[in-house]
C-alpha cells in the first residue's frame, strides 16, 4: 500500500495571478495527468405574480424572466512519485452570458381637480417598471498549488507506482466567478405627469455566482499511458435574486447543466522490462 497523499485546500475566495498553468518539478515523478472537467448550457427562471392594493385587490401584475449562459473549463495537471508526493496545477476559463427582465405594472384612479372649472373627475393611471440586467463573464485563469483555494480535492494512490497500481481523486469544489455589467431601470407613467415624471437610470452592477464541481476518479494502471472518462456533479444554486423568501416559492429555476470529465496519465519511468541474465 502506497503512502496516501492529501490535499486539503481551504475554501477561500481570494487568489493570485501566475504566470503557467504548469505543476512545479517533482522530484523522482513517475507519472503526469491531467484531468479536465467542462460545464455548460443555460439556466432559466421564470416568474409571474399580480400586484394587490392595500385592500388586496388586483391591481396589474410582476413578471420575470432570466437566462445564465456558461462555458467553464477547468483542468488540473499533476504529478506523482513512488512515495506518494505530488505536485499540481490549474487551469480555468469562463464564460457565461446572464440577464434577467423584471416587469412590473399596476393601474389605479385618481381625482383630477380643474381649479379654474372648479370640478374634477377620475382618471384611469398605468404606472410601468422595467429592470433588465446583463451581465457578461469572460476570464482566463492559471492557478499554482498554493493559489488553487476553491475547496477539497484528494489524490490517494496505491500499489505500486511504477507498475501496476491505482490513483482515486476525489474533488469537492467550489469555484466563484465574477461579472460586471448594467442594469438599466425604467419607469413610465401614463398618462404622463410633472408632478410624477418618467423615469431611466442605468447603474454599474457586479454579480459573484459559486460553480460547485464534485467528481471522483479512480485510475488503474500498470506502465502504459491510461485515459478515460468521469462524471461530474454540478449541484448549483439559482444563481437569480429573489426579493423575499415567498418571492422564491413562486419562482421556478430550470438549470440545464451538462457536465463531463476526462482524464489522462502518462509514465515518467524507462518502460523496458530487464533482461534476465543467462546461466
């Protein structure tokens, strides 16, 4: 039974540029792998409610619609040696496409006082609310050993390493990705009014969404290169707000996630089996 080899890396937000995505030298290595783990499709929510007075009477509804689009890559390049060390790298890309539309309306009457005719009457009021958010992510990361901070992954090897023998991965993940885009907010009155004017701003918003990657892997080998397939598990949270906790009953969250590993070992060691010596 071979040494077991774990990492535990801390679940922190914060990392640090580096310039390869390459594992540092190891000392005695008999084998390079890689392991590559890819997520995409879109996320959807959907949202429809009415408005009620305070009286609770219908007076217009709120509606909402989001998309989240990603593309993530994440491969992790390490090496083993006979003893159970390793040495470990990442790297990342990310791109993902988000936006939501919220839409809000409501009617009402209000009394229209003419001081000059001095009369008044009702008049019929419809007040509409847009926010449309977009907000794009593309980045590209590398990550050394030490920078890699995004939660639990463990190489246990055992047998032999320079021949037959086994590596289990286990990787518990969970990596933050950032965006920066707009919101644009929207609110016209009709029929128009000074006291109550039209409205449009638009504000610089930032959104930070956990992508959970979870995956175990178990390599058999002897002295050939190996190669293969995993699953991957990718649990996600609605990455899309609610405005209270009966707001997100209503809502619904459709993630259509695909997800998918593939690994890949090559040896270090001279291959070539001794001769037996003659008699």
């Amino acid at each position: 039974m071979m040494q077991t080899l774990l990492f535990l890396l801390p679940l922190l937000t914060g990392f640090n540029d580096v310039e390869t995505g390459q594992p540092d030298a190891l000392e005695n290595a008999l084998w390079r792998g890689e392991l590559r783990v890819q997520v995409n499709g879109p996320m959807f929510t959907q949202y429809l409610a009415n408005n009620l007075n305070e009286t609770g009477q219908v007076v217009g509804f709120v509606k909402e619609k989001g998309s989240f689009k990603i593309d993530m890559t994440l491969i992790i390049r390490f090496l083993l040696n006979a003893v159970g060390e390793s040495s470990m790298a990442a790297a990342e890309t990310f791109k993902g496409d988000y936006m939501v539309d919220r839409e809000s309306r409501i009617h009402f009457r209000e009394e229209i006082i003419l001081k000059k005719q001095r009369t008044s009457y009702m008049q019929d009021v419809h007040i509409s609310e847009t926010y449309i958010t977009k907000i794009p992510f593309d980045r590209e990361r590398d990550y050394s050993q030490e920078d890699f901070r995004f939660g639990n992954l463990r190489f246990l090897p055992s047998g032999r390493m320079d021949n037959k023998g086994q590596v289990q991965i286990l990787a518990d993940l969970r990596i933050p990705v950032t965006g920066a885009g707009e919101r644009v907010y929207t609110r016209e009155r009709q029929p128009e009014s000074d006291k109550d004017p039209n409205e449009r701003t638009v504000a610089e918003v930032k959104k930070t969404v956990m992508i959970p990657v979870v995956f175990e892997v178990n390599i058999n080998h002897r002295k050939d290169p190996v190669s293969g397939t995993f699953p991957v598990t990718v649990d996600i949270t609605t990455p899309f707000p609610s405005e209270d906790e009966e707001d997100a009953q209503k809502r619904t969250f459709r993630p259509k996630l695909t997800a998918q590993g593939s690994y890949s070992m090559s040896p270090l060691f001279d291959k070539k089996k001794k001769k037996k010596r003659k008699r």
